[in-house]
C-alpha cells in the first residue's frame, strides 16, 4: 500500500510534495509486478512527505528487471511495533452527526469494531510472528464530523486530522490509527494507505492509515462469500454482521471490503514502521522495519491472493470473533523458504499466508 511520511514542523510551515517509489515485487523467478504506482520511482525521501508504495485496486502486471531475492530483510536495528494500540478515526458527516447514515453506524462501526476487538485472538495475527511479537488491543473510536472531500485523502490532510482530533498531548507512540471516510475512491488508483509522520509541537511518530468508502467498488472488492455482491440490492444490510446464520450474510459488502484492506494496511505498519530522527534541530523520517529490495512490504507481496483456509471453507477465510472474513494473505520469508505457503499472484513463489 502507498507509504508516506510527514514532518508538521514547528518554526515553520510547509507544502509537501508527494513522491513514489515503485513497489514491484520480483525475482529471478518471476517478471510479473504485483503493485500499480502513482508516480514514478524516488530512490531517497527527498521531501518532508514521502510516498513509497500503492496498493492498487487494480492488479498491474509490468516487466522489471529481478532483483537477486524474493525475501525481506530488515532494514533498521530499532525495535518494531510490538504491543499496539489501534483507535479508529471515523472522519465524515456519515458517520455521526445529524446527517448521520444509520448503514454506516449499525454496519461498518460495529463490524470494525468487532474486527478490531478480536483480531489478537485469531489465527491471522501469526502471518507476522516471525517478525514481530505482536500484542493487539483496540480502544474506543473517535468521531470528526466535518464532511470530507477530495483533499481529504491527502496524506498532509489525514496526518493533521489525526492530531487534530486525537490531540497532541494524548498520542502514543505505540498507537496506530486508521482513519475511515465516506469519501468514495473515485479516479484514485488505490484502495487505501498507511503513511506516518510527526504532528507540530510533538516529537511521537504517529502510524495512520486512510480508507476510502468502498460501497459497490468493484476495484477495491475481495469477493467475501460471506456478503452480498457489488451492486446488489442488499449490499447494505444494517446490523448484518449481528445475523449470522445459514446462508445469511455475515457483513455488508463494503464493510467486507475495508475488512480486506484492513488487514493489509495494519500488517505492513506492523512490521514497516517508520522511524525518525532530530539532528540539529531537523527531523528526518525512514522506513526502517521488513520490505524486499525492491521497497515490497509483506502485504504488497501477496496483495489480492487469497490462500486456503484449514476450515476447508472458501479461500482467503479467517476466523475472527466468531465470524468469517475473506482476508487477503501476508508475506512469509519462513513460508517462502520451506515451500509451504500458497502461491503470489504468478504462481511461481509459494510464500504467502492467512495463519489459517
């Protein structure tokens, strides 16, 4: 997914600018890149926002040059995120307020929520065990009820949003926070972003990450066999993820959706977090955790494969507070090397897994 990283500074204000780095994840057995990008590539952070990779809601195939290995390595000797913290931010008049659409809160709050809370119990939080001992917790979300817009996905926006609305006094630096809009994707080529960076008057890094509404959103749906179909009349069932049931769904199908991508973006800024640094009075931000020689976090890796579940159910299908989720896989150096993960997208490397 696109990774950012933003300095708010105190002496001085600033326009960011945006650069990308291309994340094609190959090796000398495969041609095939994995990721779409939005730019063209960056080799250093050359601006106070830094965008490094996009998960696409398309699925690209471009020809690269291989690099030597398919593995990651670690790329700094500070510790990663361990014992994390998420608070969800809910930015939209959708989501409370008078204007308030009762599908987003019945449906969405409840089954993130849901997700959230139980995700520390469920067989996918062991996709990242061998980078990371990870101990998650989820605590009360909070709500912005200005109405979003167009400038809202930039990075710059969210990041201030979060300081904003979390307040800088009360930031934890073991704290990640997703923040979840009603602002459809659009023209935008991605689904969604994790990103980073320091708010003004602070020295925490703050870990974030952005989702667009993806109701109907063909690009960014995984197909849950556990929710309706893009378009359908029952696309959004309130309080669906409560019924469960025979053949009943479990999950609305946009909320299915930001389940998928959800996972994505929290494994990648588990074991990719960013780092910063203050030399001289000047903050400088690096991704210092598991990436692959070409800039591919775990989730890029295995963007949009969905692996066998050990339930014999659909693929892709992880257990998570009761429920079944359609959950796309993570990358597995272990797996990888043993030969006993599923394959990426081209069929010739077997290193991604769902814990399942």
């Amino acid at each position: 997914m696109k990774k950012c990283l933003l300095l708010l500074l105190i002496t001085q204000a600033f326009t960011p600018n945006a650069f990308a780095e291309k994340q094609e994840q190959n090796n000398s057995d495969y041609d095939i890149s994995e990721v779409e990008d939005l730019t063209p590539p960056q080799s250093t952070i050359t601006s106070y926002l830094w965008t490094k990779d996009v998960h696409s809601s398309r699925k690209a195939v471009i020809k690269t040059a291989a690099p030597a290995s398919p593995l990651m390595t670690l790329h700094s000797t500070k510790p990663l995120m361990s014992t994390v913290v998420t608070q969800p931010i809910f930015w939209g008049s959708s989501w409370s307020g008078s204007q308030a659409n009762p599908i987003f809160i019945s449906d969405k709050i409840v089954g993130l929520t849901l997700w959230y809370n139980n995700l520390q119990s469920s067989p996918y939080k062991s996709t990242v065990s061998e980078y990371t001992t990870l101990n998650l917790s989820s605590i009360a979300p909070l709500f912005v009820t200005s109405a979003t817009s167009v400038s809202s996905s930039n990075p710059a926006n969210v990041l201030t949003q979060v300081c904003t609305t979390v307040g800088t006094a009360n930031l934890k630096a073991n704290s990640y926070y997703p923040v979840y809009t009603d602002l459809p994707r659009g023209t935008a080529n991605y689904c969604a972003y994790h990103s980073a960076g320091i708010c003004a008057g602070s020295t925490t890094p703050v870990q974030f990450a952005f989702f667009f509404n993806i109701d109907n959103d063909p690009g960014c749906d995984p197909a849950s066999p556990y929710a309706p179909k893009v378009g359908t009349t029952n696309a959004q069932a309130p309080g669906s993820i409560l019924t469960g049931g025979s053949g009943l769904p479990q999950q609305s199908q946009g909320l299915a959706a930001l389940a998928n991508i959800t996972a994505h973006e929290l494994m990648e800024t588990v074991t990719d977090p960013a780092y910063f640094t203050i030399t001289r009075g000047i903050t400088s931000g690096y991704w210092g955790g598991w990436y692959d020689s070409t800039g591919a976090e775990n989730g890029d890796k295995c963007a949009w494969t969905f692996g066998p579940s050990n339930t014999g159910l659909s693929p892709g299908t992880v257990l998570i507070g009761g429920y079944d989720w359609k959950l796309q896989g993570e990358w597995s150096n272990k797996a990888q090397n043993a030969k006993t993960g599923y394959p990426t997208q081209s069929g010739l490397l077997k290193g991604c897994v769902t814990g399942s």
